[in-house]
C-alpha cells in the first residue's frame, strides 16, 4: 500500500471511531434527551480517562497499536479529537434542551429542540459530514480551499452530512430543511477556519444555527 493509501485507511478508521457518538440518537429515542446527554456525559469520563492514561503512558499504554489507528501523530501526546467531539456533543445537547424548555416557558413550544431531536441532527450532520469531508478530500481533492481542506472535500461533507440526516429525519419525522442547515453550516464553518478545535465547534454551530431557526420557523408558523 502507498503511503497515501495508509494515511487514508487511518483516516477512514479514525473517522468511523469519531462517528460513535451518534449512538446518542439511539439513546435519544429511547429515553430523550436527559438520557442523551447523561449517556454523552459516560462517554466523555471514558475518553478522558483513556487519554490522560495514554498520554502520561504513551510508550508504555497498552492500547497504543488501536490508538496509533486512530489518531493523527500530532494527537498522540495531547487529548483526541474524540474528547473535543464528545464535549461539543454534550454542550449542544444541554443547550438545546434548556433553551426549549425555557421557550416553553414563555409559551413557544419548540418540538423539536424539546425532543432533543434538533441537536442530535446536529451532531450526526457534524460527525457524518465532517469525516466524509475529510476522507473525500483526501481521496480526490484537488482544488485547495485552505491548510488540509479541498473544495471537494467540502462539497462530500456537505453532501454525506445531508443524507445522514436525511435517514435520521426518515425515522422521527424531522423537516429536511434542517438538514440543510446543518450541512450548510459545517461547510461555512469550514471554510471560516477558526482557531477552535473544529470537532469541539462543529456540533455547537450548527445546534445554535438550528435553534435559531427552530425558533424563527415557529414563529412564522413554518413548522
């Protein structure tokens, strides 16, 4: 295999590990957004707890042939991406729920930021269309959009993210214009290329891009 054949596999395996956080809308639908974000919560005391192991260890750690799959060599002495995911997962849950709730309150009811379904959609866009953005630009990009990002990869992020939402709103029933929000927003925020670890920043924009439209669709009565 060529070298640029071996950082791709990595990168596909790397990418799949991340995308388990979208166990949480299986968790979601069982038991609703407390139990999403507590379950969020377990899987951040896991990551952490495995890193701060395998970075104060690292050539002794166990696990470190599975981690050397999974993680960049420039994570490899610092905390994964996974930890940064997995708070940006449980900041966009927690936010969207109390925000529903006290929109509620005032007598808005936004279904589907109460239901949690609205910040799920946003970590499953974030998850699916980030890894596919990266693993399609490393595979055909060819026009550089900034450091490490490809028009093409942009482009698979956007579309792979849609259509993973386009399966979750199959199921519980979600308007598909989210989605597209949703996958808009990982690209702009992509190309804006802030300082912010993008796995932590991803599932947060795009939860308050969709509250902020929830609220405005209820408002107007489009949903």
């Amino acid at each position: 295999m060529t070298m640029a054949g071996s950082r791709l596999a990595a990168e596909i395996q790397r990418k799949l590990f991340h995308s388990l956080m979208v166990l949480v809308a299986v968790v979601n639908l069982v038991g609703g957004p407390p139990l999403a974000i507590g379950f969020a919560g377990i899987c951040l005391a896991f990551f952490l707890g495995f890193d701060f192991s395998r970075v104060r260890v690292y050539g002794y750690f166990p696990f470190r042939r599975v981690t050397d799959l999974v993680m960049r060599s420039s994570e490899r002495t610092r905390l994964g991406a996974n930890v940064f995911f997995a708070v940006g997962t449980i900041f966009s849950l927690l936010l969207l729920y109390l925000l529903g709730y006290f929109l509620l309150q005032l007598g808005l009811t936004c279904y589907w930021m109460l239901t949690g379904w609205l910040a799920v959609s946003a970590v499953i866009v974030s998850a699916i269309g980030d890894g596919a953005a990266a693993i399609v630009g490393m595979s055909i990009g060819r026009h550089n959009l900034r450091r490490n990002r490809t028009v093409e990869g942009s482009i698979g992020g956007f579309v792979f993210g849609f259509v993973a939402f386009l399966g979750l709103s199959y199921f519980i029933g979600i308007p598909w214009f989210y989605g597209f929000i949703a996958a808009l927003m990982l690209v702009l925020v992509d190309v804006v290329a802030l300082s912010i670890n993008d796995n932590l920043i991803n599932p947060v924009a795009l939860g308050i891009v969709l509250a902020i439209s929830e609220i405005m669709f209820t408002i107007f009565g489009v949903v």
